[in-house]
C-alpha cells in the first residue's frame, strides 16, 4: 500500500421515587359531591426523604444523578469521563474532612460548566465515601432532612448542587444552618458565579429599597448564609498544571477538549458540547432554526475545510443557502436572518455558543461541534461550494492544510482544489518537494500511474524519503526487484524506518538471515513494528526465543496484530494457557485470526466446546476460512451432522479445499455422488494429489472409470498411496497384469501391505514364485511393524 500523507441551564422539575416505582403522593380532589374542598398550602417532606435508607450511598451514586453533566460517550457508552484532578482538590477535601464531623457548609463558586459539581461530588466520594446523601429538591424540604437525619443511625451529608435554589425564608437561613451544625452535619453546596453576585451585599443596589420587597428579604437572607462561608473557586480556564494532568489521561473526550483548552475550559468543553451539539441538531427542522443551523453547518465545515478562523460574516451568509437548502430549503420554513444570528449566537450553559463574535463581522466556532461531527462515521461531506470557498479565502498559510484536507475527502472537486494548490506551490518554488509527494500520492491513489512515478521521483530525488519508500512499494508490486531495491536502498540511506522492514524482508526472502536481521534491528530500534515483529520471528526461527520476545512487546505497544499473536504463540508453546488465552485475545481482539483459531484449539482442548465454537466463529470472520472446517469437525463431533454440513459447505463456499474435501467424503458417503463431483470438480488442481484421488473415486463410483483414470495417475505420480492401490486393482481386473504390478509395486513400495499382497498375486499368476514369496513376507513385516506402532520409513523429498 503507497503510504498516506502527512500532513442557560435551569434546573429541572424533580420525581420522587420509592424502591418500587415513581412516589406520585397523596391526591387531593378539588370539588365533590358534598361542595367545594378546601386545600391548605402546607407542603410535606416527601416519602423518600423521611427515610435515609432511600438515599444513595455516596461511593456508589451516579455522577449525572448528582448533577455531573454528561459528557459525549465514549464506544463503552460510559456517562462522564474520568475525573482530573483539579488544582482546588486538596483545599477542598481538606475542608469537607474538617466539616465531616463538625458540621458546617463548604460552598463551591465557579461559572456555568467549570466543573464545581464534578469537583465537590469526586471530594465527596473521596472523604465521606460511606455516608448516605441527602438530596432535597428544594429549600422547604431541609426541615423534614434534618428531622430525617435525626432520626438516623448512619452518617449523612447534605447535597446542595445550585445553592440558590435552597436560599430563602422558610428554607435554608442562618437558624437553619446552626441546627444542621447543631448535629454536626456536613452541608456541600455549589453555586453559581453569576448567582453568588446577586446575594452579595456589594450587589444589592439593583434590588428594590422597599423592606417588605420578597427579592430584598430572599437576597439578604441569601447573603447571610454565605457570610458564614468562605467559598472555593473552581476556575474556567484550567491552569497549566490541571492541563498537564489531563493530557496524561487516555481518553479522547478529555484529549479533544484539552487541544481546545485556549479558548474554552476543559469542563465547559466536555459539558456544554453536548448541550449545544444536540440544539445544534434539532434546530434543523422545521419546528427548529434551521437557517440558524444552516448558518452554524456553514461555519463548522469550514473549520472542516481547514480554513481557520474566525470567518467573515459575508463568508458565512453566503454559505448558509447552500447548506440551508440541502437541509429542505424553504419547506422548513426558515427564520429570518436576524432571528437565525441570535439564535446561533445565544449561550447555553451561560458560558458558550454555537458561533461567537471576535472581532466585528468576525465569527468563531465552538470547536467541540467541529470534532464531533468529525468523528462520526456517517458524516455529511464538506460541500463543493465550501471547498472552493475555503481556498478563495485563505490567506497562503491556511493552503497546505485545505490541500490535505480535500485530497482526503476525495471528492470531485475537493481532488481538484487539492491538486491546484500543490500545482500552484510548484509553480510557486514552495515547498515543492512536499507538493511533488503530495501529488504522487493524490495521482496514485486515482489510478495515474506514470503521473504518480514522476512526482515521487521529482521528490524522491529532492530528498524526500517516503517518495522513495512508495517507489519501492509500486516497483515491488510490479515485479521490478531492481528497480524497487534501488529506491528502498535510497529510502534506508536517508533513514526512513519503514524502508529498514522492506530492505530486510527481501534478504530474508533470499535466504540472508544474518544481513536481514541487521536491517530488522536498525528498524526496531526506531521503533519501526514490523521490522520488531520480524526481528522477533528470525529469533524465534533461529531458536532464540527468548531474545525475540522484548522485540515482540515492543512491536505490541504499536498495536501490531502479529506481535501480539507471536507473544500468545510463545507463551502456548512453553505451556502457559492461560497467558497463551490472554495474548490471544488481545490479538484476535486487533483482527489476528489465527489467533482466534488458537484460542478455539485451546477451549477445544479443555472440553469447553461452547468457546471452542465461538472462537472458530470469530477466526472465520477474521478472515481465516479453513477454520468452517474446525468448526465443521466439532459440530461432527458433537453428532449435528446438519450442523456440520452447513460449516464445511460455507468453506467450501469460500474456497477452502479441506472444507470442500470433509463436504464431499459427506455427499459421497451420502451417495450423492453427482453433487460431490459438482462440488470438487472446479476446486481440484492438477498438484493436488488428494482431490484427484478423491475425483477419481467418485467418478469410478458413478461408473466413469475412463475417466477416473487419469485422475488415479496423476495422484498416484504425486505420491498418493491409494490412488496407486486403485490403478492396480482397476488394471489387474481388465488382465493388465504389467500395469496392475507397476501400481501395487508402487503403492507397496510406500508402505501399503495390502498392495504387497495383490503384488504377490499379480506375480505368481506371472510365475515369478520367488519374487512372489518376497512381496507376501514383505507384506507381514508391514503388518508386524504396523501393530507394533513403527512405520516403515518414509522417502524425503526435495
């Protein structure tokens, strides 16, 4: 293969539930037969809430049943990501741990999406991991909590996420606090920036100067409680520190918005990217936005493009018909531009928007929808219009990238924009030995074949080694040994690694072991994997087994599919199954089909014919065809003969020989001679002994011995003990004697005493009774050997 390119959340209404189903609480009738009812406002604890035992566990409760906002999932559909450690952490759990037992209120402050609640809540787990967690809805409930607590012999915490929602008169106030300090409960409570603002004393001058005014007594209420904190800031933008810790975290979520971490948090990035991504989607309907999301589709697939911005917003509006317009065009009823602006531009999670104003006219795009869109197998392509736009308006540094980019998207038009740019950069004397190799690879990968060896010549000869390294691939395809050599030799001098795995694997192809372990090394070195897994393998064959496995995981690490399966093949080989089983499947796990195959021997051998089929199953999907005839030969054996049948009929199906063999001994035995001809009469080559014995007998059984015979020849003259038995038998009954002894001789030459018998025969009807006496002792002495456990010694061919 030629080698690629370089290159405003509010919070929701709450259920209560009960170990059963949903608490819908008791139902007051409005108006009976008897007049009016009378409903009082008294609000009540609800059930859950009277009782700890209905409250979570705080090491085992769910982070989005917290609050913690779901992040985009990952393939094992996991709701957050794992948690990095903010620089906040230690002050934090030091503070809850002082609190644990002597009550009192840690508060957390931080905008929208900055990752308070993912803060206090791992904190939480972390110092009280064994309290139950109290979670009221609302303010009027922490009366019927605390009397809860009370009443409980476990330890509890009070979860508070949104303090605000908790402030106020008959809810949490400075009296309500001290009784929960009073016990010695521990309150954990998060808070908004903006929020926190509008309690603070400092703030209060926009509030109504009247005494009686509710916002004037909740605010100053507010205020009071939060004198008695001294709050904890979780910053947006993560600090250095926080960054570093989460680039070590293999996790792609976590690796996307630590890239984006300049512009956006980190937790911003993970939580409000899927708030926005989903209106993003729904907008485009007819009862969303649609132009709105036309003019956000416009902006992401420039980003998609690579055209970096921000963009003009002429740029965009010109787009956003196209993309309007794919979407269903006027049948969606689209909003005016104005409304289509605002809605784009509006913040979620009060931190972020879909598209943001920069500079005036000037538009970013919220990076995350960029990503993800990308990363979706089914992704729209970037529309033609937006790649010739891309190009029209890059600035010269930008054009390298859109040439990439658009050569990858392999579209009609993005290949042209992608050749223009790099015709323009040889023309232009820039970068002109990247142009020339980008060029080879575009013209090869569209089937311009002469074209593509001239670029890489161009670069090859210009210094550009992986120009050389696919000259040597295309040579090698063609056939071309000299010319391949003399271009991956090039490749090697200018210490390309991949040049070091093909100059090696053609002196090993020559039988130059010593010269071709020197080249496997120097790639191994540079940790070049397939020069490691060959290095590995000449080891191995050279029996230095042990000196091979370092080369072996070291080509593992690169998730090289045959390393991993030579690591399970060592391991099985020293008799270690259960570390054979696991290195295998981790092997089959990256696509190695042979060792799945090894893991069904391996289950087969331990009596688990259930994982024995299982992995025969998954070998044959890898690829590996022969394995229908495992899987045939175990249903065999497991006595489903239609099972059977069906595995070796798929092989056959699929063109392995042994499973067309196994199906044809079944129709033979079967008597379904016709169809067991049909079916090896095309897979039978003339060097396979087997099927044309096999052919032979079927055809002799369907009473076509003419035509059996020169099958029986050919097989017979390959070595084929019982094709040379059946000649003789078919000769000595037409009274070709000299034809029938050639065929017994020679199958009794080979260690067949039956032959050696029908020999004797032939040869005393000749009168040969000395020669005759010979073949019939001969005979016994196969016999003997053969009960005895010793075969007579087998010919060694060249």
């Amino acid at each position: 293969m030629v080698e690629a390119k370089d290159g405003g959340g509010q919070r929701g209404s709450s259920r209560n539930e009960v170990a059963d189903g949903v608490f819908h609480g008791p139902v007051v009738q409005i108006g009976n037969l008897f007049g009016p009812a009378h409903v009082g406002s008294q609000r009540t604890t609800p059930l859950p809430l009277q009782d700890s035992q209905y409250w979570p566990v705080a090491a085992a409760w769910d982070p989005v049943a917290a609050g913690v906002h779901r992040a985009r999932p990952p393939a094992d559909d996991q709701g957050v990501p794992p948690y990095v450690e903010r620089d906040i952490d230690t002050e934090l759990r030091r503070r809850l741990d002082a609190v644990a037992e002597a009550g009192g209120l840690v508060l957390l402050l931080g905008h929208s999406a900055a990752g308070k609640t993912r803060a206090a809540f791992e904190a939480m787990r972390a110092v009280m991991p064994n309290r139950r967690v109290a979670t009221p809805s609302q303010g009027s409930e922490l009366q019927g909590v605390l009397a809860t607590i009370i009443e409980s012999p476990e330890q509890c915490v009070v979860w508070l996420d949104n303090l605000e929602l908790f402030l106020g008169p008959g809810a949490l106030d400075v009296a309500m606090l001290a009784a929960f300090q009073k016990r010695n409960v521990p309150l954990l409570a998060t808070m908004r920036m903006r929020e926190y603002k509008t309690f603070h004393p400092m703030f209060q001058d926009v509030l109504p100067t009247d005494a009686d005014s509710v916002p004037l007594q909740e605010a100053q209420i507010g205020a009071r409680v939060l004198a008695s904190a001294d709050p904890l800031e979780v910053q947006r933008i993560w600090s250095d520190d926080e960054i570093a810790r989460a680039a070590r975290f293999d996790d792609d979520r976590i690796s996307a918005a630590v890239e984006h971490s300049r512009h956006h948090g980190v937790a911003e990035y993970l939580a409000a990217g899927p708030a926005i991504w989903s209106a993003w989607r729904m907008a485009m309907d007819v009862d969303g936005q649609p132009r709105a999301a036309a003019l956000i589709a416009a902006a992401v697939d420039l980003a998609r493009a690579g055209l970096a911005g921000p963009y003009d917003e002429e740029l965009i509006v010109e787009l956003h018909e196209h993309y309007l317009e794919r979407q269903g065009g006027l049948l969606l009823r689209p909003e005016s531009l104005v409304e289509a602006w605002a809605w784009a531009s509006q913040q979620f999670h009060g931190v972020t928007s879909p598209l943001f104003e920069v500079a005036g006219g000037q538009w970013s795009v919220f990076d995350y929808l960029v990503d993800r869109l990308e990363r979706m197998s089914a992704s729209q392509p970037v529309l033609d219009a937006t790649w010739l736009a891309a190009k029209k308006n890059s600035s010269g540094k930008d054009l390298l990238d859109i040439a990439l980019r658009a050569a990858d998207a392999g579209t009609g038009v993005s290949t042209e924009v992608a050749e223009s740019i790099w015709r323009w950069m040889l023309d232009a004397d820039v970068e002109t030995s990247m142009a020339c190799y980008n060029l080879g690879v575009l013209c090869n990968e569209n089937g311009r074949m002469e074209e593509s060896i001239a670029y890489f010549s161009q670069a090859a000869k210009a210094g550009e080694p992986r120009a050389a390294f696919n000259l040597a691939v295309i040579y090698d395809r063609e056939g071309k040994s000299k010319k391949s050599r003399k271009w991956r030799m090039r490749a090697a001098d200018a210490n390309y690694p991949p040049a070091f795995f093909l100059v090696g694997f053609d002196l090993e192809e020559q039988g130059k072991l010593d010269e071709a372990e020197q080249w496997y090394r120097r790639g191994a070195e540079l940790n070049e994997h397939r020069s490691a897994t060959n290095l590995g393998k000449l080891l191995s064959e050279t029996g230095r087994a042990q000196e091979a496995l370092p080369w072996f995981h070291k080509a593992e690490e690169d998730g090289d599919p045959f390393a991993t399966y030579n690591i399970g093949l060592f391991h099985h080989g020293a008799g270690r199954r259960e570390q054979a089983e696991e290195w295998y499947g981790k092997a089959s796990a990256r696509g190695s089909a042979e060792a799945a195959l090894n893991l069904g021997t391996l289950r087969l051998e331990a009596e688990d014919y259930a994982g024995a089929r299982k992995w025969y199953e998954r070998a044959f999907e890898l690829g590996l065809f022969s394995a229908a005839g495992n899987l045939g030969k175990l249903l065999d054996k497991s006595n489903d003969a239609d099972g059977a049948e069906s595995w070796f009929r798929r092989g056959a199906e699929v063109g392995d020989r042994s499973s067309a063999y196994a199906l044809g001994a079944i129709l033979y035995k079967g008597g379904r001679l016709e169809e067991a001809l049909d079916l090896l009469g095309p897979l039978v080559s003339a060097d396979d002994n087997v099927g044309q014995a096999a052919l032979a007998e079927i055809l002799d059984e369907l009473g076509r011995t003419e035509e059996a015979i020169p099958y029986w020849q050919t097989a017979a003259e390959a070595g084929n003990v019982s094709a040379a038995f059946n000649l003789g038998v078919i000769f000595a009954k037409r009274r070709d004697l000299q034809q029938a002894k050639r065929w017994y001789q020679t199958a009794a030459e080979a260690g067949d005493a039956e032959a050696a018998i029908n020999l004797a025969d032939v040869l005393f009807t000749q009168g040969r009774l000395a020669s005759a006496s010979w073949w019939i002792d001969k005979a016994r002495s196969i016999r003997a050997g053969l009960a005895a456990g010793v075969a007579e010694p087998e010919a060694v061919g060249t």
